[in-house]
C-alpha cells in the first residue's frame, strides 16, 4: 500500500485520490458529529451549519492561512487560502449536491423544490458584512500601507472588529433561524 503514495506512481494520482476520499470522510463526520452537539444542545439546523460545523470545516484553513501569512512577505499563499476555501466551500459544497439532486429530479421526472428558510436573510447579511470586511482592509491598506500588519493595537482592534463582524452575523442570522427577528424578503 505504500507504493500507492510514493510521487512518482503513476504521477501522484492515486495518493491524490486517497487524499479527497479521507477529507470527503472527514468532512460528512465532522458534519454527523455536528448536526449531533446541535441536536443534543437545542440548536436548529441552520444555526449549527453557521456555528459548529462552520468553525469545525475552517479553523484548520484558519490556522494554515495564518501560517502562510506569517512565512509569505506578501501574504498571498494566504489570501490565496481563504479565497480558495471560500470557493469550494460555495461552489461545491452547495453547488455541486444541488446540481445533482436536480438532475436526478431531471431523470426522475420530479419537481425539485428547495425551501430557503431564513437562507435569503443570511446571504444578504452575510455578504453586507463581507462589504465590511473588504473595506476595513482597504482602509488598513490606506492608513496603514497594508491588510495585514502594522501596530500591536491596530491589528488587535482589526481582530476584534472582524470578531464582532462574525459574532453579529450569527446572532443576526440565529435570531431569524428562531423567528425573533421576523424579517421577510
């Protein structure tokens, strides 16, 4: 078996395959294990997609972005990271299992109908928030000639600012989810 991982078998195509079946396993576990604490605390299935499974699939992306941050000059391998992760996680995480489920329904000869719930209220938050985001790195960028760095307290208050940015999207989005805040689109 240790043949299959060495590089130059077969170009590297079999290691690389084993690879995205083990992070496919991960993931649907870290989902399962998920959907499981939320189940066991109360919490509704949106709220545990934008908490527990949302921290579980990216504080490992955090930390090796934050390490391509501090040995790359111009942190690109990191904003290379997190967009790179932001898009598989939009593209085929939601993406992919919806074309699927509508090309079956395609065969199958069935509507495919899919609620969103509060999900139209999430986005919009979410990406006025992702605004948000954009802009305090461009005025970082024009007060202090760069995203990332400067003084201790500057990126202390950044941190905390994108802090609260995260924690106001889930208790926006989670008041929703729960039908205090009635909001409608």
């Amino acid at each position: 078996m240790v043949f299959l991982f060495h590089r130059n078998f077969l170009g590297g195509w079999p290691a690389f395959i084993i690879s995205l079946l083990f992070i496919a396993g991960l993931t649907a576990l870290v989902e399962q294990l998920g959907k499981l604490l939320g189940c066991v605390v109360g919490l509704k299935n949106s709220v545990t997609g934008i908490t527990i499974i949302a921290i579980g699939t990216s504080l490992p992306d955090t930390f090796a972005s934050r390490s391509a941050a501090l040995h790359d000059i111009g942190a690109d391998a990191s904003i290379g990271n997190i967009t790179g992760h932001n898009s598989v996680n939009v593209f085929l995480g939601l993406g992919l299992p919806w074309v699927i489920s509508t090309c079956y329904h395609a065969v199958k000869k069935t509507k495919y109908i899919v609620y969103s719930g509060n999900l139209t209220f999430s986005v919009v938050i979410f990406s006025s928030f992702g605004l948000v985001c954009i802009l305090t790195l461009v005025i970082r960028r024009w007060v202090i000639k760069g995203e990332l760095g400067g003084s201790a307290t500057s990126k202390c208050l950044t941190g905390l600012f994108l802090v609260f940015l995260w924690c106001s999207n889930i208790v926006l989005s989670s008041l929703m989810a729960y039908g205090i805040l009635p909001v409608t689109f």
